[in-house]
C-alpha cells in the first residue's frame, strides 16, 4: 500500500490538477481516507473524508463514494 498512498498523496499535490481534473482530485482524499482507515490512521482517514466531502460538496450527491464517506466518517467519528 505504500507506493498506492505515495501516488494520491502526489496527485492530490498538484496544483493544475485541481483546475483540469478536479473529480479525481477531489476523488482522491476519498482513497486516501480509505487506506488511512485500513492502516489504523483514525485522524487521517477522517482528515481525507472531511477533505473529500468538503470538495465535493457542490457536485453530484448521486456518487456512491459520497454515500460511503459520510457513513465511514460517521462510524470513526
């Protein structure tokens, strides 16, 4: 998983990213919350939720993943 987190933690480092690709940017704190959360990293994996749903707020509440965020971050909370 080590090389997995390296590689969102550089996407969701870049800054163009946000601009021309903002849905996997955003989709990205998701995955991270979702790691952080199997490597026993509570704060972390509600640190990236937080991040996910905050970017994603204004865009389509339809995503599983939104669904899936609240409830993880509702069961670590």
């Amino acid at each position: 998983m080590g090389k997995s987190v390296e590689e969102y933690e550089r996407l969701v480092s870049l800054t163009a990213g946000r601009l021309f690709f903002g849905d996997i940017y955003a989709k990205s704190f998701y995955t991270l919350g979702k790691i952080a959360e199997q490597q026993g990293q509570k704060a972390k994996a509600i640190e990236h939720y937080q991040k996910f749903l905050a970017l994603w707020k204004y865009a389509d509440p339809g995503l599983p993943e939104v669904k899936d965020a609240k409830w993880r971050l509702a069961v670590l909370s």
